[in-house]
C-alpha cells in the first residue's frame, strides 16, 4: 500500500464554511443551477489517501471516496504520475487508436472471468447502462428488459428509465421513459413486504414474485436482467447469494443476457476485486465504471465473445471513451489496487468496521439495520426500533455532527433518506477506520443520546 503522511485526526481550524469556502460557495450559487444533491459545505482544495483539506485549511477524514470512486485514495502519487506525463503527451483521440485504450481493454479482459472477452472503454457509468442495454437488445432481437425496485443506473434517459424509483428528485418530472422496462423486487430483508416476518425465505419469496412479474407485466420478449450487486442508492442494500445465483440461472434458462451493473462495487470496493465474484456467477455483460480509475470520468463494457459480435463499426462510439489520458490513468489504476493488494484490505478493515458498527446497533436503538461487504456499509435510523418508521431528520442532524467534527460522508440514502453510506477509499487504514468510528459514534451520541 502506498506510504504517505498519516494524519493523527482532523483539524477544524474555522468555522464550517470558512470564510475562503463561503466565497466559493457563493459564486456557485451565483452561477450554478441548483441542481447538484445537498451535501455538507466542504469545498475541496486538496486531498491524499483518505483526508481531504478544504479552501480554509481545514482538513477531515474521507467517508465517501467521492463517492465510490477514489478507491485508490486521493492523488496517489503513481495516478498523479500518470496524469501529468500524459497530459504532455496527448489526451483525446476519439476513436483513433491511441497506445493505452487496446492495453486498457486487455487488462479488463484478463482479470475479468474467462467467458468476458471484449471491452468497450467508455466515459460514464451510465454510458455504460446504455450501451449494455443497446447491445442486449441487438443480440437477442428482443426488447424488454427487467431491473429492480431501488436500483440506480444514470441519469441519461435509458439509465433513468430502469432507475428503480421514479420518485427521486433525478428522476421524477422527466418522464416519459423508455417503454418495454418491467421492474421486480430486489430483496430488502429490512423493509421489504414479502419479506417482513419472513426474513429467512426473502430470496425465494422475491425469486417467486420476480417470475410471476415476468408472466404477468412482460410480453416474454425480454432481452436482459439488469442488476446490481448492491444497491447504493437504496440504502447499500446487499443482494442475497442464493436469490441473485436464482436471477442468473434464469437468465440461462430463457436466453435473456444477464448485464451485471458494478460500476460502484467493482475494483476492490466489495473485499473482491468484482462484487459478483461474492456469488459465484458470471454476467454476459458487465458494466464498470467510478473505481476503474480513481480519478478521472472512464467506464467499460465488459462482455462475450458473440454477444459483442453482433456490433458493427460505429454502432457504439463515444467522443471522450477511450481516450489516451484517462485509459493510461484506468489501467495503471487497476494495477495499484492488484498490487497493493486493495481488495484483501477492504474485505479486512470492512470486518472491522462491521464489528464496530453493530456494537453501535447494539447500544443505539435508533440504528435500525447495519448491512455492509467490504468497504460499504447502510447504517439504517428509525424513529422505533419495532415500527422501523425511518428517521430522515436524525440521519441528516448526525451527518452534519460528524462533519463539524471532521468526518466527511455523502447525504443520506435509501428510499426514505434515513440510511447513512460509509465507503471510504480503501487504502485506509485500521487506525484511521476505528478514528472515523469514534468520530461518527460522536455524531450520533450527540443527536440520539
């Protein structure tokens, strides 16, 4: 793992905002519409390994690796290497062939599952969903696809239109969406009501109910199964072993293409390099993306061999995909967290934090659920414990506690706002996770007592 000046805890020098963090703060509201998502006012200056410094020189310990991305940790000194000798070089090609997508494509296609032959090298997440999808229904000759209720892939109009809640604020007001989407349930222990009292069957109970949603809703022309390993966006719900090996052997059985979407779980985030290789299943299409480089926008379609035959040039292009910046930054991303061994440390500093984590479950009735595997981690507030009504208000006051304390971590998730994500970059340390800890148990003793 990478060495670097380790920080003994935050420092909170000013007021939060500072007053050089105000003045930037309002030139966005100046200029910028408001249509980012409400997050504690921290104006990035700089950042290194898992501690971010804002404009006032305020530094705080990173929950969120900017949202799942910065997996390697924050400028980590080989990215920044790479960055700067490309950028004298050259950055974008458009689909001329540059000296680093081929090698990016090759490095996705080995450490991927042998049935994965081709990568396509995009820029987005959601790029990705679109294309997979596009390619899904080519293959296939088929039309509908089906995703889950809770899931999050984009916000372009074929990504939004098989996000799994269509109140969000990304979401709702855009509609009409793409037609031929069917939605399941993804099984959600906690709340879900096939499964409340009947925690133990979840995966049978939604596997039953996924199949009696094709029969009914569905014209049986479906072309893909689109599903994440986690859901982040619903709360960081944990996909159960058995129900997602259900949905893929499905998948076989009907000649659907199961498109597994790991643009937040994949490259070490999960203790595996693949959130999928927990399952013990293999997709037909794999969608990548965030944590593929740890820096900048680059995302690939992972797939096999005929499947991504079917494409014909110029069917999938993309003005920024692949181009020779961000694809040399993405492959030499991949190697540090094979390297360090990145993976291996999430998966153990997650059972660190699991462990404390439940003790604060334990000792506070307002934690409703923890979930987690590897570096992400759903810690669910209620107001009653037996009732489980969510508790919004009190996830959103210990947000705000903790960053007045230092620790930086992204507004509340989940379908009622009530659920708070842990995922710091994964070079973190077990010293630096238990701090965080301390500090979030903070956070929450001053809110709930």
């Amino acid at each position: 793992m990478k060495t670097s000046t380790r920080l003994r805890g935050p420092v909170i020098n000013t007021e939060l905002p500072g007053p050089r963090s105000r003045a930037i703060k309002e030139i966005s509201e100046q200029y910028e519409p408001n249509a980012s998502s409400e997050q504690v006012p921290i104006v990035w200056k700089n950042a290194e390994g898992v501690w971010a410094t804002d404009m006032d020189d305020n530094t705080f310990l990173d929950f969120t690796s900017g949202v799942l991305v910065a997996n390697a940790g924050h400028s980590h000194p080989r990215l920044v290497r790479a960055m700067q000798e490309q950028a004298e070089k050259a950055v974008n090609t458009y689909d001329f062939l540059n000296e680093w997508r081929p090698q990016l494509a090759k490095k996705l296609v080995e450490i991927t599952p042998p049935n994965l032959s081709r990568a396509i090298v995009l820029s987005t997440g959601a790029e990705t969903i679109e294309t997979a999808m596009k390619i899904a229904r080519l293959y296939t000759g088929k039309h509908e696809i089906v995703a889950f209720h809770g899931a999050f892939h984009g916000r372009t109009y074929g990504a939004m239109s098989v996000n799994g809640k269509r109140s969000s604020p990304g979401i709702k007001g855009f509609g009409p969406f793409l037609p031929g989407v069917v939605f399941a349930p993804f099984p959600y222990p906690y709340r879900s009501i096939l499964c409340r009292g009947h925690e133990d069957e979840c995966s049978e109970r939604c596997f039953e109910y996924f199949k009696w949603i094709i029969e009914t809703e569905s014209e049986k022309d479906i072309a893909a199964v689109l599903v994440e390993t986690y859901q982040g966006a619903a709360g960081s719900i944990i996909a159960p072993k058995d129900w997602l090996q259900m949905i893929a052997q499905w998948c076989k059985e009907n000649g659907a293409v199961l498109i597994i979407d790991e643009v937040q779980a994949s490259f070490g985030r999960t203790g595996r390099l693949f959130g999928f290789e927990h399952y013990d299943i293999e997709p037909n299409l794999l969608c990548l993306g965030k944590g593929i480089s740890s820096t900048v926008p680059v995302s690939a379609v992972v797939g096999e061999e005929d499947i991504m035959s079917v494409l014909t040039p110029g069917s999938v292009s993309s003005t920024h995909g692949g181009n020779a910046f961000s694809s040399r930054v993405a492959l030499e991303n991949i190697n540090i967290i094979l390297e360090e061994n990145l993976s291996e440390n999430a998966a153990r500093i997650g059972e660190i934090l699991d462990a404390r984590f439940r003790d604060m479950q334990a000792k506070y009735p307002a934690i409703g659920d923890v979930r987690g595997l590897g570096l992400v981690f759903g810690i669910e507030f209620v107001k009653d414990r037996e009732t489980r009504e969510p508790a919004p208000e009190v996830t959103q006051a210990i947000i705000d506690e903790a960053f007045k304390r230092g620790l930086v971590m992204i507004a509340p998730i989940g379908f009622y706002g009530n659920a708070i994500r842990v995922a710091p970059p994964l070079v973190i340390t077990e010293d630096e996770a238990l701090l965080g800890a301390d500090i979030l148990e903070e956070a929450i003793a001053a809110v709930v007592g």
